[in-house]
C-alpha cells in the first residue's frame, strides 16, 4: 500500500508539468486568436463609418432632377410647348384643306361662270346636196381593192353667248365591227382649216359639205362610222373641241353612235 502510494506520488507531479507546460502555448494561441479578433473588430469598427460617411458623402453630392424645382418646370414647359405645338400644326393642316376648298370652289364659280357665257359650238351631220338618203357608192378599184364612199354636209351653229371662231374641221369614215373608245383625231382627214368666224346663234356659211372614202364594203355584222371634230376658240380661250359621231344604219340614214360618250362631246 505504501509503495503504491510513493509510486502515484512519483507519477503525478511530470503530466502536471506536461501540462501546465502545454497550457502556456494553448493560451498563447487563444491570445493570439483573441487579439486577431479583437484587432479584426476594432479595424472593422474603425472601417465602418469612414465608409457609411463616404457613402453618405456620395449620396449627398447626386444631383436628384426630380427635387429641383427649376427642373420640373423646364419639363412642365417642354409638354406645354409639344402640345401647343401640335395644335399649331393641327390649325394649319385644318386652314390648309380650308383653303384648298375655298379655292376649288371658287374655281368651280369661275368655270361656271365661263360655261355659261362662252361659246358652244354644235355639229350635226347631214347628207349632202343632191346625194339623198340611201347614196353610199359602193367603188371597186382596178386592184380589185373595194372601197366605200360617201358625200356628206357639216351643219355648224353656236348656242353660247359669245361669238366664237372655228379653226379646223376634220372627218374621217372607216367600216368596223366594234368603234374604238375613243375617235382617232389624228387618222382623220382635213376638212377645212381656214379661221371662220362663228356669231352667237350663228351658222357657218356656206355647210361644209365633203365626201369621204374607206376601204372595203359594208356587210352585215359591221357598221358604217363617220366621225369627226370641230376646232374653235371663243373670248374665254382655246383649244376648244366639238366631236361628232355617226353611224348609217341599214336604211342609210345617219344616226348619232349610242353608247360612245366620247364620240358626242363639247370641251
């Protein structure tokens, strides 16, 4: 018993050593730890408000537009100014289309006016003297190319109120299936050309009386067309046209072409 106790003695005193030797350098490491700590924590602490005043600097020193009252009103001015800009524009447009209708219907006046005072010539187509109804010389050349001819009369009037002068008279005769839309003022042949002067409800003298000449015979599924224009001028201006146009149906009488506007018109 003595001896274990000796022994326990003579064990226990080094592994106190040991560890009161190991216990300095744990200490020493919790010190160094707590110090990097406490160091971490006090740049930290130390950090912190040099850079919320920075970012409070920063903050400060943004410009915020929409806290300036100069600003505001700038941009106030600027919708104002679009606005009122775009009614301006709105006005013009409206006074533009305004004024075009004022001017197309005084034009409108005006050639009213023109129409009911100018000059209209008319042209009616007869048969000319001493060849009656019913005379369309039928002609075989000595080719033996067959052609058609009539002799026909131009009556000439004016209905307007002013006196009027016929420039150029031209006709033109040709056999066809079906009329083209429109006459062929250049196909046509002079008929007279020399400036006659035309009174109100006048008559030209002497009728211009003509015989005109196509090619080929009348047959039955074509017809005869006569078709011509009368060039004249009055107070009011030139370039006026009178056209006529006339088919010889089968009992040889002529007759205004139905269904061809163009071939019965004044300009």
């Amino acid at each position: 018993m003595t001896a274990c106790l000796i022994l326990f003695l003579l064990l226990v005193p080094p592994n106190t050593q040991s560890r009161q030797g190991q216990n300095p350098a744990g200490q020493s490491q919790q010190h160094e730890a707590v110090s990097s700590q406490q160091n971490l924590g006090l740049s930290h602490s130390v950090y912190a408000p040099d850079h919320q005043a920075q970012q409070e600097k920063t903050t400060q020193g943004e410009y915020d537009p929409y806290s300036d009252r100069l600003y505001r009103w700038y941009l106030r001015a600027t919708v104002i100014g679009v606005f009122v800009g775009f009614i301006g524009i709105s006005a013009l447009i409206w006074q533009n289309t305004i004024t075009r209708k004022a001017a197309n219907a005084a034009k409108e006046s005006a050639d009213a006016v023109v129409n009911s005072e100018r000059a209209w010539v008319m042209a009616d187509l007869h048969w000319g003297a001493g060849e009656g109804t019913g005379h369309i010389r039928h002609i075989t050349k000595g080719s033996g190319e067959n052609q058609t001819g009539v002799h026909l009369m131009l009556v000439c009037t004016n209905q307007g109120r002013t006196p009027g002068w016929i420039d150029e008279i031209k006709a033109r005769i040709e056999i066809v299936t079906r009329p083209s839309p429109t006459p062929d003022i250049d196909s046509m042949e002079v008929i007279r050309n020399e400036p006659a002067p035309l009174g109100v409800n006048g008559r030209l003298q002497p009728d211009p009386d003509f015989s005109l000449i196509c090619a080929g015979w009348d047959e039955a599924d074509k017809m005869i067309l006569v078709s011509g224009v009368v060039k004249y001028r009055d107070a009011f201006g030139g370039d006026r046209k009178t056209f006529f146009g006339y088919v010889i149906n089968p009992d040889c009488e002529l007759q205004r072409i139905a269904g061809f506007p163009e071939y019965n018109k004044n300009t």
